[in-house]
C-alpha cells in the first residue's frame, strides 16, 4: 500500500508540475518523498519491474536537486540509482532466457548508466569536485562507441561545464571541458553538435585561454581561434582573434593580415566599428585608419556612414591630431549644409564630442579654443530652434565670452539662452553674473529672486545635462561667491538667504548661515541707527533659523553631536553678542538673550553655559519687567506673564548652577526674588504674600531689598500698603543697627512710613495709628538731635507735618492732643537751620 501511494505522489508531481502548479524546488522534494518510501518498501528480492522504478526515480530524483542547484542532496540518490543498475544488470544476466530480450535490456541499462555517470559529473562539477566530474565524463566517453546518439549531449554538457568554470575564472579546468567538448564533438559527425556549435566551442577555449594567460597559451589561444574560424565564420572569432594579437604584442604585419580578413568577408558596419576602435585604442592607429578608410569605401552608400567619421574624429583627437579633427568636423558641416545629414543618434554623439573638446580648452583657460568648438555645435541648429540643449551651448559660450570681456557677446548668448529655455536657473545665473560685471544690481537680485523660486521648485524639464540634485544649491553658492568677490555685499546676502532656505546638508546650512550673520553684522555695523532695525529683525530670523535646523538634526540623525555643539557655541555667543550691542532695542535685545539661551541647551551643561543661561533669562525677565512698565495694561500683563516663564527656567538652572560651586556673593537669589515680587504684584497674583513670607525671616536680607519691596508694593498697577509698612519697617530696624546711620536713607525710610500711616481724614483718626505715627516722628527726632546729617527739607516736612496734624486735632476739639503735636512740631523747629527765622 505504502508502495502504491508514493507511486500516486510521483505521478501527481510530474501532472501537477507539467501543469505549473507546482515549481521546480517544491517538485523536488515530493520526488524525493516518494523515492524514499519506494526504497523503504524494496524487499531481499525484488523484481524487475520494481528495479527499473527505483532506478527511473532515484535517477530523477537526483537530477531535480541537481536542477535547483542542491547538489550535495543528489549524490545518495545518485549513488541508490548506480547500486540498482547493477543489480539489474546482475539478474537480468542471470534470470532472462532469449538472446534478443538480453540485448535489448542491456542496451536500457547501459543509457540509464551513462545518465547517472553524467548527473553525477554535473553534481560534481556544481560541487566543484574536478577530478570525480573528470571521472564521471571519461567513462561516459569510453561508452559513446555503444551509444553514439549521446556524443551530442556528451558534448554540450562538456561545454556547459566549461562556461560554468570560465565563469569562476577557473581557466584550466574550463579550457579542459571546453577542449573535452570539442574533441568529443568530432567523434562521430553523423551525431555531431554542429559546426556552429563547435567554433562556439572554441572561441571561448580561446577566450579561456586569453584570460588565463595570453603570453604562455598564445599559441594555444590563436589555434584555437584559427579552428573556430576554419569551423564556421563568424565575426566574434576575427574580433576574438584580433584581440588575442594585440594583447600578445604582434606585429603590424601580422594585424594587418588578420584585418584583411575581414574585408573578405561580409560583416556589419558596428562590428567593423568595434574593430577599428579595438585597433585605435591599443595604439595600431597606422592599421586602424587604413582599415577605416577601407570600412568607409565599403559602406559609403549606407546612411550610418557618419558613425565612421566621428570614430575617425574620436581618434583624431586622441591621438592630439585636432587640426586633422577640425577638418573633418568642418566637413560633416559643409555636408549637412549640403543635404547629407547625420542619423540623430549619430549628430548627438557629434555634439557631445564637440562639447566635450570645448570643456577641455575651457578647463585650460583656452576660451577663443572652446568657442571654436562651441560654434561647430551650433552650426547644426537651425535659426530659431528651441532647444533646451541649444540653451546650455549658450550659456556656455557665454562664459567663454565673459572670461574674454567679451560682454555684449555674452549678454547675446545670454538673451538666445533665455528664448530657448527661460525657466532654466542655470540661465538666470547666467544672467547674474553679466549683471554682477556690470554693476547692475537691481538686474542682479532680480536674478537671484528667480534663482531661488527655481532652486524650491525644480524644472520638470531641466537641462539634461544638469550635474546633480544639488544644482540650485550650489548655483546659489556660486552666487554668493561671485557677489563677495566683487564686494556685492546686497547680493551675497540675497543669495545666502535663497541658500539657506534650500540647503539640506547641515554642514553646508551652517556655513551660509554664518556667512549670512556675518555680512549682516558688519552691515548694520556701519548703518545709523534709524536705518537698521530691518537688518537686526533678519539677524534674528536667520539665529531662530539656525535654532530651528539645529533641533531638525537630532530628529534626522544627519550631524554629529560633536559637530553639533560646535555650531550651537557659535550661533550662542552670537546671539549673545548681538543682545549686548542692541540694549537700545529692549525688545531685541530680550529675543537674542532668549535665542542664545535656546542654543546653549544643545551645548553641554558645564559651569560656564549653565552662568549663560542663567544670566540669558535673568536679562530677558528684566526686559519684559522694564517695557511692562512702559505700556498699556492689556500689554504688560503678556510681558510679566512672559517675565515669570523667564524666571521659572531660570530658577531650575540656578538650582543645579548653585551645585557647581560657591555663589555665596551671587545677587541671584535677589534679584529672582525682586522680579517675582514685581510682576506677581502687578499682575495682583494671591501667592504674592507667601513669596515674601521667607524675607521677614532672612537675617541677612539687606537694606536695600526691602526698600525695594516697599517701592514696588505701592508701584502702580500694585497697592500693597500693608506690605510696604512691614518691608520699611524691616528697613527701620536695619538702619538702626548700623554702626553708622546713613541719615539721608533713614529719613526717606520714615517719611514713606509716616505718609502711609497718618491718617487721610478727619474722620479716620484713630488712637493706635496716632500712636504708631507719634513713635516714628520720636524716632526721627531722635536721630536729628544725635546727627548733623539730617536733610534739613525732611527736618520741615517732619515739623510741618506734626503742626499740621495738630491743627486737625484742634478743628475737631481734641485740645490735649492738639498741643502734643503741635508741641511735636515746635520740637524740630530748633533743628532748622536757615529757615527756622521763618518759621519761629
């Protein structure tokens, strides 16, 4: 049963893939299933009919791994169909009566044994096991006077052998299987492959032997060759051998006669070409132009005749033989004059040639030499072409003519490049630089607007001929170039500015951006004031530019971190510098503090950067608090908003800057404190209390904060009164424990206090603020009486002050408290200086 079903799975794999349901791999394996269940099912003795199976799929089997180069799984079943041929051979020596029938099965089993001799050369020589696949093919030789029919098999699969080896440049097993295939090929001609078939054969002996070695096989090489031709003529074998000749260093005579060969004999006019270019390029120009002379006599009726002219030209030209070249050049011209035109294929081979003639001579500065060349180019297109090619011979004879000051030439070229391709950005450049030479520099920006738009938007037509995916890129560079040359400073920075908006290598944005801040810096340099705030708005957007490209590297992974920091240090201290140089721009001046620290986070945080940053939104925070003092309400409460978002970031960097090191002289901490307490103030924000909380409680808070807290509490919008009272007091208190008392502050401490504390109106009096009020006119008496540094203005204020408030007390009958203050009053009267005669 088992036996029955792999004969099904075979049979169903041979229908299924001759149907193409199944492919060569998948065949492979089902054979490979069923031969084994088939060999598995062999019993001691089998019949007939079950060798010859077993022999038929082992073999198959074998050779389908073979096939889908699996060489290696092919040999045990190779070697399972040689051990069943001979038991074959044995049983039907032994078993079968009749002559006839013995014959006829031997004569099967002798094909199935050179079949297997010759699947088994093939997984050989696929392993590269050389000596078994020799083995292998020699017996299969010596069984060809049997089987005569197989000499042409033999032999193709010798050759097949020999092409698999050339192929892995194993030239001395290849030119043995390639001389084993000729020789067997010529064992019985009734069988042969063919003469066609055999000079193949020999050409690639030659060929191997060529490549092996030509000076040591160069007899070996043209014998082979000369076979190859005496089989069968062909040109591959007069090219082969002409090849084979030149390389082995012959003789001209000898070249000479293998060439005139040809001339026998009828070959196409590309093979003639080939040879003549084969000749020529191994220096045999006497042998080449003689031989193209006869190829053009031959061919001069055929419309490809041209393509032996410009060979002829080429070599011309190679050989530094230009006047002879011009000559024949001058003749092709003068024949399409004539109506003999050149096939299109051939003229654009022409054109490339003349232009690439014309570049040489103007790469060595040759210019009358490359227009000579240029101008032979154009002698082929008619008046009025349009032509996009017809556009860069143009431009190009432009440059020749602006190399020679040749202008108005140039501008003429120029203005034909323009008709046949306006939209063209190497035309515009063109354009550019004739404005740049003179001096026109409205024509001159124009043409680098338009480069630009061209430079974002690419020409679906653009030249042919265009150099690259950077074409715009490196135009605008050139631009920018010739404009600095010609200390254009207006069109380096047009130009720099189209650059950097087209640009996508990093390093290559980097440096126009550099070049472009540093252009516009000296310009605004030496501008008045009034005329640049223009130029300092583009400095700004060329730095958030450059801030913006830098963060994009991180994402594309296009620059390296070291590259990195390095411009993120330029483009800060830049940004840095320009905040310092515009302070009369505060607006400017906040953004360029603000860019320079953007640029510093992708720099490393060392002491230095972390002080950078630090003192970047300090500055900024101190600009917005500056201009919020300045503007409308709907307009500060964005600046002091933005001025707390300053003094956030700021703190977080302060907190880790103060880990560095000792700061303790640092006025950081103060100076974060006083623009909090301003802004939040301001903006009437209720953490406004708690911020001030700590201060109370500082022992080392100085004097001068505190009075700046009370300024500010009371600094319109703001009107914290009671917190101004608590910080003068606090400054009271400090005053009065200094070792020496500064008067002049002193008194301006206690006239701020009196005035929030004395009463507004009658009605307002009260015993415990009189009371409060009394003790600081006590204080200020005190002091006066112990100091000749008084203010002698706040000495009469003070007085004033205190007779005035005792009057009110007498308005309303209040005589007892009356004559205390006006007694207060009368007290400091005797402290006045000049003006106490006055008020006695």
């Amino acid at each position: 049963q088992v036996e029955e079903d792999a004969v099904s799975l075979w049979n169903w794999a041979v229908t299924k893939h001759m149907g193409a349901l199944v492919n060569d791999e998948q065949r492979a394996k089902l054979r490979f299933v069923a031969c084994r269940l088939v060999c598995l099912c062999e019993g001691s003795d089998p019949p007939v009919g079950t060798i010859q199976r077993q022999i038929l799929m082992s073999m198959k089997t074998g050779k389908g791994w073979v096939d889908i180069g699996k060489a290696n799984l092919a040999d045990g079943f190779l070697e399972i169909a040689m051990s069943s041929i001979e038991k074959l051979y044995v049983k039907l020596l032994k078993g079968i009566d009749g002559e006839a029938d013995i014959h006829v099965h031997k004569a099967d089993v002798e094909r199935n044994l050179f079949k297997v001799l010759s699947y088994q050369a093939e997984s050989a020589v696929a392993q590269r096991n050389f000596q078994k696949a020799m083995i292998c093919v020699q017996r299969c030789k010596d069984m060809l006077m049997k089987l005569p029919k197989e000499t042409c098999y033999l032999s193709i699969l010798c050759y097949n052998f020999g092409v698999e080896t050339y192929e892995w440049k194993r030239y001395e097993q290849s030119s043995f299987w390639l001389s084993q295939s000729y020789g067997i090929g010529k064992m019985d001609m009734k069988y042969s492959v063919g003469k066609e078939m055999q000079a193949k054969v020999l050409r690639l002996l030659a060929t191997a032997y060529f490549e092996w070695d030509c000076n040591l096989y160069l007899d070996k090489a043209l014998k082979a060759i000369d076979l190859a031709n005496q089989e069968n003529l062909h040109p591959a074998g007069f090219f082969l051998k002409v090849k084979i000749l030149l390389k082995s260093g012959a003789s001209d005579e000898d070249i000479n006669s293998a060439v005139a060969e040809f001339l026998h004999h009828e070959m196409s006019l590309d093979f003639c070409l080939n040879t003549a270019k084969l000749l020529l390029e191994h220096g045999k120009e006497s042998v080449g132009f003689y031989f193209m002379k006869s190829v053009t006599e031959r061919f001069a009726s055929s419309p490809d005749l041209g393509k032996i002219t410009l060979l002829h030209i080429e070599f011309l030209l190679q050989s530094k033989r230009e006047l002879l070249a011009k000559q024949k050049v001058e003749e092709i011209i003068i024949g399409h004059y004539s109506g003999k035109h050149l096939l299109p294929e051939t003229l654009n081979r022409l054109h490339i040639i003349l232009w690439e003639r014309a570049a040489k001579h103007y790469e060595a500065k040759s210019y009358s030499e490359a227009l000579h060349w240029y101008n032979y180019s154009v002698s082929f297109y008619t008046p009025g072409q349009i032509d996009q090619n017809l556009a860069k011979l143009q431009r190009n004879m432009a440059s020749c003519y602006l190399h020679l000051k040749q202008v108005d030439k140039a501008k003429e070229a120029v203005k034909e490049a323009e008709r046949c391709d306006p939209n063209s950005i190497f035309t515009k450049f063109s354009v550019y630089k004739i404005a740049v030479m003179e001096n026109d520099t409205d024509k001159a920006v124009e043409a680098v607007i338009e480069m630009g738009k061209l430079a974002e938007k690419p020409s679906q037509h653009e030249d042919k001929l265009r150099v690259g995916e950077n074409t715009g890129t490196n135009l605008l560079s050139l631009a920018a170039q010739i404009a600095l040359e010609n200390e254009q400073q207006i069109l380096a920075v047009k130009a720099l500015k189209y650059l950097s908006e087209t640009l996508q290598d990093f390093r290559q944005l980097f440096a126009a951006l550099k070049c472009l801040i540093r252009l516009m810096l000296s310009k605004v340099m030496a501008e008045n004031e009034e005329k640049s705030d223009e130029d300092i708005n583009s400095m700004l957007s060329y730095l958030t530019f450059a801030q913006k490209r830098i963060a994009e590297s991180f994402t594309e992974e296009k620059l390296t971190e070291d590259m990195r920091i390095l411009e993120a240090h330029w483009f800060r201290k830049v940004a840095w510098n320009l905040a310092v140089q515009f302070r009369g721009w505060p607006e400017k001046m906040r953004d360029f503090f603000l860019l320079s620290f953007k640029f510093s986070q992708f720099c490393p945080s060392d002491k230095a950067v972390l002080i950078a940053q630090k003192t970047s939104l300090l500055m900024a925070a101190a600009v917005d608090l500056e201009m919020g003092r300045q503007v409308v309400a709907s307009e500060q409460t964005e600046l002091l908003t933005q001025a707390l978002q300053h003094l956030q970031a700021c703190k977080e960097v302060w907190k880790v800057l103060k880990l560095t090191g000792d700061f303790a002289k640092d006025p950081t901490d103060t100076l974060l404190l006083l623009y909090e307490f301003e802004a939040r103030s301001k903006l009437n924000d209720p953490t406004l209390h708690n911020i001030v909380e700590s201060v109370w409680e500082q022992p080392q808070v100085e004097v001068k904060t505190l009075e700046i807290i009370a300024s500010l509490a009371m600094e319109p919008p703001a009107r914290y009164p009671t917190l101004c009272k608590k910080a003068l007091k606090s400054a009271l208190n400090l005053h009065r424990k200094q070792t020496v008392i500064d008067a002049v502050k002193l008194s301006k401490c206690l006239h701020t206090l009196i005035n929030l504390s004395l009463p507004t109106g009658l009605t307002d009096w009260d015993a415990c603020v009189l009371q409060e009020v009394w003790d600081y006119f006590e204080d200020a008496l005190s002091i006066v009486s112990s100091t000749d540094a008084y203010p002698e203005m706040e000495i009469l204020w003070l007085m004033t002050r205190a007779w005035n408030t005792g009057i009110l007390q007498y308005t309303i009958g209040k005589y007892k408290e009356a004559e205390q203050w006006c007694g207060l009053g009368m007290r400091f009267l005797n402290h006045l200086g000049s003006l106490k005669k006055s008020y006695e």
